[in-house]
C-alpha cells in the first residue's frame, strides 16, 4: 500500500451521519469473511490444526453468509450516502468475493494434520474477540478522548497483527521447537515433578515470576545497547497509543520474547494447564496495557503492570525515557531503580529520533539499514 493511499485510510472521519462509518465496517467484515471464506475452501491449509476438532460446518456457514449479508448491506448504504462511493464499492466487491469463494464446508474429521498450515482461522477470531472487547472499551473509557478509532499507523500495526497470527507456526519453529528437542527428556528432573505438582494458581504466579525477570533483562538490554535499540525502536514508534499498538514488534523482537519465555517454562515443567493460564493473561494482558483507556488503579499498579505503567514507558518525554521495563511485575522496576511513575499521565509517545520509516516493510529493514551505516 502506497504512502499516500495508507495515509488517505488512516484519516478516515467516522462522525455518524456521512456513510464513511458504514464504509468502514463494509470494508473490515467484507476483508474477514473474504480470510473466512478461503478457510472454507482450503480448510487444511487455511485452519489451525488444533481449532478443528470444534468446528460446527452448519454454524460457521451461517456466520460466513451473515457477515457477507452485513457487509454488503453496509457498503451499499454508504453508496447511497454519496460520501464514500469508493469504499463502499470496495466492501461490496470483498462481500461478492467472500461469497463466490465460500462455497465449500469444513468437515474437521475429515481433513489431516498437515505440517504446513496458515491460521487464516486464529487470525479472524482474535481479531474479531479483541476488537469487540477493546474499541467499545477504548470509546467508553478514553485516555485521548480526541484520538480517532483510526488513528495514524492503524494500517501498519494491522499488518504487524496478521503476521503475528498468521505467522504462529514460523514463530513456533524458532522457539518452541527447538526448546523441545534440546530437552526432549528434560521430563525425567525431579524438579519438574515437583513443579508440575504444585497448586495451579502458584504455578501460575512463579511462571509470571520466571518469565518476567528474563524478559525484564532482555527488553533492558535493547534500550540500552545501542544495537538492540534499533529493533526495539520499531515497537516504540507508534506516536499514538491504542490496543492495537501492542502488535508493532519486529519479528526479531517477537522471536527473542517468546524464546525468553518459553525456555524457563519448559525448563521448570510447569502443568499444561498453569501454562495454558498464563498465554490467556498475557495475551490479553499485553493488548491492555497499551489501549487507550483512562483507568489508573492506584494500588494495583505497584503490583501488576497497568495500562499508565507502560504508557509511561512508551512516552517520549526525557524523565520517562528507559523506564518500567517490567512486563507484568512493576516490583523488577522498584528492586532495579527504573520505575516511574508521576502523579500525572504519560502524553507524548514514539521514539525520541523519530527516524523509524512508516509501513511494515520499511521497519523490517530499519535495523538492517542502521546497522550498515554505523559500518561504513
């Protein structure tokens, strides 16, 4: 997508009234049910092994042809607005598509396991939860009353959202596979027998323990080693903060984290289901704490990281700048002397230089390209 053409959606006005609203969700449910219609066709390539066993065929078509039915309805009231011809045209043709691809069922006891797959089905249903739990939230509750619902670098952190779904299985690869094979018989540790049989709740606490000191370590490392720097930077150069900005992460960045994360848990042996309670909070607990929401929690911020916790360390402003590292526990940033946290609220974001490139393909390469000239 051209600069100019990203920079025309991420100014769209939605005030009630001009048909651009329609527009936009004839666009967004006609995009979803278009990925919803492919899973449908190539349910083996397009699903994720381990959803299919749940699927219900006559359910989700009725869901497919609904969403099609709703996204065609709004492109064509936006049309007939005469304030968005162009978009809801858009919307109505992604409707058409949806419609003539998803012709086929998804009989999950009839597809295999395959070795390759692309979770089109992980992607929607995220996409779809969070954005009905945290935009209501956002409108209800803003910290920037004033910031749009498309707010500048929405399309680019969109992006970076797919990837990081549609790319769980490269992810995996990397991080936890080879966790796996290199302690393939890790199983036989008294310790992991004596984690593994600990209350699940402690369980719980000792892995938001674990995994947030090494992380702790590791997100401090790339503020203060000029190198790392230069890919963490991409994460900090979104100038406005909204629960989708918590996706805007290099792929190097994302591959370090869940490296860090994953290595002490499968060292430590904790029960699947301590585990599985975990990768619940911290996904939903990673996309909270940078929404656009006003709330405070005086007490619980000194316990838990809180969405002014890091707001505070995304700011821009000098007294912030290597700040509240912790991902969870703001107790690391006490202990190390980086907690910060005025009595006001964080108000200018990005990076400082403000030298990270838009689009997500210029930000893959900014580390590249800063680590070459510091050569030359």
């Amino acid at each position: 997508m051209s600069k100019t053409l990203r920079t025309h959606y991420e100014n769209v006005d939605l005030t009630p009234g001009q048909g651009k609203g329609s527009a936009a969700l004839s666009i967004g449910i006609g995009f979803l049910s278009l990925l919803g219609a492919f899973c449908f066709l190539w349910p083996e390539l397009f699903t994720t092994p381990e959803f299919r066993g749940f699927y219900d065929s006559q359910a989700l078509t009725l869901i497919l042809q609904a969403s099609i039915a709703i996204s065609f309805g709004f492109g064509f009231y936006s049309i007939m607005r005469h304030q968005s011809m162009g978009f809801g045209l858009t919307g109505m043709l992604l409707a058409t598509g949806a419609a003539l691809v998803g012709s086929g069922q998804i009989e999950a006891p009839g597809i295999d396991t395959r070795n390759l797959y692309v979770g089109l089905d992980y992607f929607i249903l995220t996409l779809v939860i969070l954005a009905l739990v945290f935009i209501p939230l956002e409108r209800a509750f803003p910290k920037d009353p004033q910031q749009k619902v498309l707010r500048k670098g929405w399309v680019t952190d969109l992006k970076y959202f797919m990837v990081s779904h549609l790319g769980i299985q490269l992810i995996s690869f990397f991080t936890i596979i080879p966790i796996q094979v290199y302690l393939h018989q890790a199983s036989e540790w008294e310790l992991q027998q004596w984690v593994s049989a600990q209350p699940i709740w402690l369980q719980f606490i000792a892995i938001l323990l674990v995994v947030d000191f090494g992380t702790y370590w590791i997100h401090r490392a790339m503020h203060e080693i000029p190198a790392l720097w230069k890919i963490h930077a991409v994460h900090h150069s979104t100038e406005q903060m909204d629960w989708l900005a918590s996706s805007r992460l290099h792929i190097f960045e994302i591959l370090a984290n869940r490296f860090a994360g994953y290595l002490p848990i499968f060292i430590l042996g904790f029960a699947p289901s301590a585990v599985y309670a975990y990768l619940v909070f911290v996904s939903f607990h990673a996309i909270f704490i940078h929404a656009n929401v006003r709330f405070r929690f005086p007490v619980l911020r000194w316990i838990l990281a809180t969405p002014e916790f890091h707001h505070w360390h995304h700011s821009s402003e000098d007294e912030a700048v290597d700040k509240n590292y912790a991902g969870f526990l703001p107790v690391y940033d006490v202990l190390f002397r980086t907690s910060y946290m005025p009595s006001t609220v964080a108000s200018r974001y990005g990076t400082r230089s403000n030298d990270v490139p838009e689009g997500l393909v210029g930000q893959f390469l900014y580390p590249f390209r800063q680590w070459k000239s510091k050569m030359e």
